[in-house]
C-alpha cells in the first residue's frame, strides 16, 4: 500500500498504507454523521473504544454536542 501510495505521489508521513486508509473512512463516516456502532462494524472492531482511537473530530462538530457552559458564556 505505501509502495502504491507513493508511486502516486502521496507524501506519506509516519501512519500510512492500510492504516491510514482506515482512519480516514472512519473519520470521513463520524463527519457524515455514521453513528460509531456502525463505523465499529465496518472496521470489524467489537468494541467502540478501539474504534475511537481512529476516529479524528473536528472541535467544530464537538461545540455541537457540548453542553453549554455553566453561567452562560459559551
């Protein structure tokens, strides 16, 4: 996979091949909402917390789901 990742011309830095490969499908499925159960069982993982470590969310999508903070300042 690295071999064919650079003879594209993809610079590759410490993760990539495979790898790479699947933290961005299970990141790029968190943007699209895919709930993480489901991202799990694409990436075979039986549990939700491995499935957490590939998954990279924009702090943007975080301020969504966050509650609001105490006093009234967001």
């Amino acid at each position: 996979m690295r071999k064919r990742l650079r003879h594209g011309g993809v610079g590759l830095g410490r993760v990539a091949g495979a790898h790479l490969l699947r933290h961005s499908l299970a990141t790029q499925l968190v943007r699209q909402r895919t709930p993480i159960n489901e991202v799990a069982d694409l990436l075979g993982h039986r549990s939700i917390n491995t499935t957490a470590l590939y998954v990279k969310i924009p702090a943007s999508q975080l301020a969504e789901v966050a509650f609001p903070f105490p006093g009234g300042v967001a």
